[in-house]
C-alpha cells in the first residue's frame, strides 16, 4: 500500500518526483546502515527490512516517473497547441481497443513513437501516446506490433496518463509495416478463433473470444452492457483464473513427462509468457502473469508462498516497473478482488455456515468477497450496485471454465481447421450460457440500485462492505468493542438493506406506479439531447434516442416500454443518435434521414427491423394513432444533420396532435411552412434544436401550439434555450415545459390536454 501511494501521488505530481527519489534512496541508506551498525534482534529486523524495502520501492518508482518526466520537457518545442496537425510515426503497443457509441463509435490504442513532426521541428524518441481513431473497423494489419504513420491533432495528458501525448487521427491510419514475427501469429490466433465464431448464434458466438482469450471486438454492444450490469464482465477481462489454468496446464504437462521440478517451473512460465503475448499485455494480465512469475520462483526454489505474500510481491515489482497503473481502476479491481479470494473467501464461508451447509457457502463466499471489494472502486466508474451479481456470478461459474479452456484450444488449434471449428462450436455452448446468464440477469426489475458517485459514495459502500462482513463473521468475543461493533454493523447493514430494497423495488418493479398511466408524450430527462415516447393504444413509438444508451434505457423501463413499434432519428448526431445502443433488437421499423457515415449505416444494421430513409409525403397508421412525416423532401440536396432532419406528425382519436421538428434552423423551417402542408392545429411542438436561437418566429406563429416541449440538458454550454425563442412562445401564449427544469415531461390527450412533470418545484419562470 506505501509503494502504491507513492506511486499514484508521484505520477499526479511528476514535479515532486525527483525530490521524492533521492529522498527515499537516503533514507534508504540511512536505514540500512543504521540496520547493520546495530544489534538488533531477529524480529526487529524483519520490520526493519520491510522498511527498507518499502522505501527502495518508493525511491525506485519516484526515480522511473522522474526520467519519464523528461519526455514531456522534450516536446515544448512543438507547435502542439491551437489544434495544429502533426506527423507520427509510431509502433502500436496495445490492444486495438473500441470506444464510444453510436456515431462516436471508434478505436483507441496504446503506441510508441519513432519520430513527431510538426514541419520545423521532429523530435525521434521513444514516447508513449494514447491514439483515438473514428474509423471502428480498422484494417486487419493495425494490431500489436504494426507501424503505422498518422496525421494528428495532439493534445495534453493528464498528468496520472502514462501517455506522453493524446492523438486524434485525422483520416485513416497509415499502415507502414504489418505485425511480423510472435506479434503477427498471436493476431491471425485471435482472428482465426473470431472467424471461426461465424455462423454461430449471436450473441454466445461473440462471447468465445472473449472467454478465451480477452477479446471483446466481437461482443455485440447489448451483451457488454449487460455482462457489465451483471457483474460478469471479469470473464472477458482475461485475469488470474485464465493465467492460473495455463501455468497449471504447463506444469502438470512437465509432471506426466516427469521432467524436474524446475524444469516443471520452467515450462509453466513459457506457456505463461506466450499466453500474454497472445491476449496482449493488459494491467489485469500482467499482474496475474507477474503472480504465477513469483509463484514459479516459489517453486523452482522449493519454498511454499502464501498466497497474500505472493500479490504483494507481483503488485510491488508492477508499480516499479509501470508506476502508471496505479491509477488504473483496471488494475485496482483485478488486486483488489485476488486479495478479497486470498483473505475474505475463507472467513465469509465459514461465518456462511452458520446459515446453510459448508458446500454452498464455499460457493457463496468467493463471488461474494470479490464483489464487496470491487465495489467501492467500480462506484467511481459506474455510480450503482448491482444487486444479482453474486447470483449471476454463481449461476456462470460452472460454465465460464469450460468455455475458456476449449476456446483456447479452439484458438490454437487454428492450423487444423476443421478441428478449430469443431471445439469452437464446443465451445459456444457454455458460451451461450453466460450469456444468458447476463442477459436475463440484468432483465430481472431492480437488477441495480442507484448509488451516491464519487469518492464518498466508494467510502460509504467501504463501510457497508465491512458491516456486512462482521455481521457474516459474527466475532464471539466478550469484549464491549466487539460487542458495539457487531450491533453497530447489524443497524448499518439492516438500514442500508432497507433502503436499497425500497429503492430496488421503486426503480424496478414499482417504477411504472411513480408516473402517470394516462399519457400519450413522454419526453425523456436524457440531457442535452431529444429523446421522447409516443404510445396509443398499443403503438409505440421513440423519436430520437438522445446521447445516453442508459439514460434513455432508464426512461423506456420507468415507462414500460419493452418492444418499440417505430423508432424516429431525426439525424445522427449523438445528441439525437448516441442512445439508440438501447433499442438493439427492439425495434419493427426504423426512419432515419440519409446516413452520414459508415458508422451512421453500421448503427442502422445493428438495430434489425426494416429501415426506411424518410422523406415528406410518407404516412400510416397503427391502431388509433396516424403518423405523417412532413420533411426533408424526397431527394432534398439540402446539407446532411441538422437541416435534413426528419420532421413527424403525430395525430389520433384521443391522442394530441403534436409535431416534432427535429433540429430544423430557421431556413429549412421557412420552407417547410412554405410547403403549405401543415395540419390546421396542433396542441404540442418539440421545440428545434433544444431551443436554439436558429428559428423561424413565422412557422411557430403558424403551429400555433398549447405546449411547446423543450428537450435541453440542465447548465449546458450552449445557452439553450435562448431567450429569444422563449419570449416568442410567451408571446403566443404556448405553455412551455423543458427537461432541464421540470425532469421527465408526461403529456396527455383525450378530453382535455394536461401535463405532468418529475419535478414541478423546479420550474423557472419565463422570465428568468
């Protein structure tokens, strides 16, 4: 813990890290020959050498994050600021990793620089960059160990980055060599086992790779968030179960062959080392790598490790090496949860058996104490707690060995195809189980409970967690600080319980009983970004997604909103298209204005159902509701975004009639009032473009709506909605309702128009 705090606050602050360094290096000295000047006693000296080593640690990752220091003093010659384009040349390191959703889906990976050039310097150093791309499906040849030239726009890392800079291509990457050699036969493994996958039944076909060997590049963009929501998403994270099957492997081989112990240990590092080669060298890898590393050493030099002593070895030498990764939240999870084995397991299964038999409670204890260490660090990730987690966990354990084992096999058996496709198919059944598992996991109402973000919140679930485990462990000491501790444990744990099952069953269960059940708009709190519901008698429809796959997720359930009859994108900016992950095998028919991107057509293939590029004229019905799209005109030239974007009508029996105007600006929407083919009334208008100044004070006099919804996120940067647009609709008497003020927006139809909202306390009055 000294040498990780050392190394977390020396790489925020590379400024102290020299000070550091030779502070410690002194102290260092200090200490040892104040050690060997003394008589000091066989106990005293165990802590005295532990204090030794701690500070030679220290003084060592402060001295690594020093020299590392001097990269970015090298650079203050570019011209990297102002967004200016610079040349690099570079070898990718790390894995071809995605990021983003929807439109903004691309790639990201880890290299390191030959030369940068801005056009009148070049600085030709090794130096670690962290590259975005946009393009999500790169070419085969951009992998570990390719070189490739890249035009960029470079900004600054934080100072925790190991990254020396932060470069977004511009264009597409330049391949200048391929991976040869150990590089480019751990890829054609990994892409022969994903091509072996195709044909099989999504989405356990896509979960293969990743059981077996780390990637994810296949797993469709629902199961990974439902194996995250799950608590399932380790399985893909190759970490030290993977590695601790393959060291087993190549030590019982050595036994059968009944070669020496250390020969043995030999060849378990071998196949060690090849496996992180093959799943690439990721934090989680290269501790579990570093463990079974010491834990061979162990056995090669006939001397039995503990297991905590063995963590705490791989984890000192990793920071010395990389004192980065101590603020890789990758990393904490992948020590905290083998620690959480190492030390908790034991305890939590027989304080379990008091409850149930020994059995079960073995079973219990080891998904239990990963998920109560994990979770104050995945809180600062994701601000929520998953409460099926160690279900689900149990219910995959049996089959995630299995799937991992043969798809490793399947992966090396790649020279004999036939057999490849034999064990891959294998190997798809325990596959498709854990991905059952997470899918119906994570359908279960209430699968997760909202908690506080942050630090506090990592620090309040801390507490929770250690409540717990004293109430599972239940000391039977007399003593009054045992006694106080249990009884104050039991309140915590019952309060916290409490109010989490209430929470669970409002958010869950119950969430369709906190809103209106006679509604026939909805109009999502999503942000900055539209995403709204139209529902009558049994149709539903989405008009836009906003930016936030889980926000929207959020409003569809509290709405009850499983299958969607017609989903609306008015345009694919992310504001209206980021979400639309949400709707992934959900949807009949899909209208959309003209594609973009690659990325634009990629998104529509991945939704299924029929999509149909909208233009003005098209009109249907479904039960009572009628729907007429108004704009952009068939064969428009106008410019792709926001002036295409798709306008709708929706009118019915006993729903309002309402016009949802996408992110028209005032132009375009002088020319679709110039079309003549607006409904006489309407009784409500989505607002353009969240409110923006960009209007057409003509077309809104003309609408002439009641309720005019804004869809804005709250303090955004943008100014939305601007005042000039709402002195218009003040002007015309339209009642305004916007998402940043009044939360979720309920509009009603029938008899009489009406209007609910999440938080009519918080309305801001016209004026202000």
């Amino acid at each position: 813990m000294v040498v990780w705090a050392a190394a977390w606050c020396t790489t925020a602050d590379t400024s102290a890290a020299r000070a550091v360094a030779t502070s410690a290096w002194i102290l260092c000295a200090v200490l040892l020959l104040m050690l060997f000047g003394s008589g000091i006693g066989s106990r005293a000296t165990r802590t005295w050498l532990g204090a030794i080593l701690a500070c030679a640690a220290v003084a060592a990752c402060a001295t690594v994050t020093a020299t590392a220091a001097e990269d970015r003093e090298l650079l203050s010659e570019l011209s990297l600021s102002g967004g200016r384009v610079v040349s690099v040349e570079a070898s990718v390191v790390g894995k071809i990793e995605p990021t983003g959703s929807g439109a903004q889906r691309g790639i990201r990976f880890d290299a390191v620089t030959q030369s940068i050039s801005d056009g009148e310097y070049t600085v030709t150093r090794s130096l670690s960059i962290l590259v975005f791309a946009s393009n999500p499906n790169p070419p085969r040849e951009l992998d570990i160990g390719s070189r490739v030239k890249l035009r960029v726009t470079v900004f600054p890392p934080e100072p925790s980055d190991r990254a020396v800079l932060i470069a977004r291509v511009r264009g597409d990457p330049e391949i200048l060599e391929a991976p040869s050699g150990i590089w480019a036969l751990s890829s054609d493994l990994r892409s022969n086992l994903i091509s072996a996958t195709d044909g099989l039944p999504q989405p356990g076909a896509g979960l293969v790779a990743g059981l077996a060997v780390g990637d994810t590049s296949a797993v469709e963009p629902s199961l990974d968030k439902s194996m995250k929501a799950s608590s399932l998403s380790h399985l893909t994270a190759v970490s030290g179960a993977n590695c601790a099957l393959v060291v087993g492997a190549g030590f019982g081989l050595g036994a059968l062959c009944g070669w020496r112990r250390s020969t043995r240990a030999l060849v378990a590092v071998t196949a060690l080392a090849g496996f992180v080669v093959l799943v690439s060298p990721e934090p989680s890898v290269v501790r579990a790598a570093a463990m079974g590393l010491i834990a061979m050493l162990g056995v090669a030099l006939g001397r039995a490790s503990a297991g905590i002593n063995v963590l705490s070895s791989a984890i000192v030498v990793i920071l010395v090496i990389d004192p980065w990764l101590s603020h890789s939240l990758g990393f904490a999870l992948s020590s905290a949860a083998t620690a959480a084995l190492l030390i908790l397991a034991g305890p939590l299964a027989r304080g379990l058996t008091r409850w149930m038999p020994r059995s079960l409670a073995v079973v219990i204890a080891i998904p239990l104490a990963a998920q109560l260490a994990c979770g104050p660090i995945l809180v600062l990730i994701d601000p929520t707690v998953p409460l099926y987690g160690v279900v689900a966990n149990l219910l995959a354990a049996p089959a995630a060995p299995v799937a991992t084992v043969i798809g490793l096999l399947a992966c090396l058996s790649a020279p004999l195809p036939v057999l490849q496709l034999g064990l891959t198919a294998i190997a798809w059944v325990p596959a498709a189980w854990v991905a059952g598992v997470a899918q119906v996991t994570t359908e279960i109402p209430g699968n997760a409970v909202v908690w506080l973000p942050g630090v506090v919140g990592a620090i309040l679930l801390t507490l929770v967690s250690a409540a717990l485990v004293v109430v599972v462990l239940r000391s039977t000491s007399q003593r009054p600080v045992a006694k106080i501790a249990f009884v104050l444990s039991v309140a915590v744990v019952a309060g916290v319980g409490g109010v989490t099952i209430g929470s669970a069953v409002i958010s869950g269960p119950a969430a369709t009983l906190t809103v209106p059940g006679d509604r026939d708009i909805v109009a999502c709190d999503i942000g900055q970004g539209d995403g709204f519901i139209v529902q009558s008698a049994g149709f539903t429809a989405v008009v836009d997604t906003g930016p936030d796959s889980d926000a929207l997720d959020e409003c569809l359930d509290k709405f009850g909103v499983g299958r969607v009859d017609l989903l609306v994108l008015t345009h694919f900016d992310v504001d209206h298209a980021g979400g639309a992950e949400a709707l992934v095998g959900r949807v009949d028919v899909v209208f959309h204005s003209p594609p973009e991107s690659d990325a634009d057509a990629a998104l529509l293939a991945r939704l299924g159902g029929r999509t149909i590029s909208a233009h003005a004229g098209m009109t249907g019905t479904s039960g009572d509701a009628r729907w007429r799209v108004l704009w952009p005109r068939e064969n428009s030239t106008l410019e792709l975004g926001n002036d295409s974007s798709v306008v709708i009508e929706f009118s019915g029996t006993n729903m309002p009639t309402s016009i949802f105007l996408g992110d028209l600006g005032e132009q375009p929407q002088q020319m679709l009032l110039a079309t003549g083919t607006l409904a006489e009334h309407y009784d409500v208008v989505k607002v353009s473009h969240h409110g923006s100044a960009d209007q057409s004070d003509a077309l809104y006099e003309r609408i002439n709506a009641s309720i005019a919804l804004i869809s804005v996120g709250i303090d955004n940067t943008y100014g939305h909605p601007r005042d000039t647009l709402l002195a218009t609709l003040e002007r015309l008497g339209t009642h305004i309702a916007r998402t940043d003020t009044d939360g979720i927006i309920v509009v009603s139809g029938g008899e009489k128009l009406g209007i609910w909202r999440e938080h009519p306390d918080m309305r801001v009055p016209i004026d202000d």
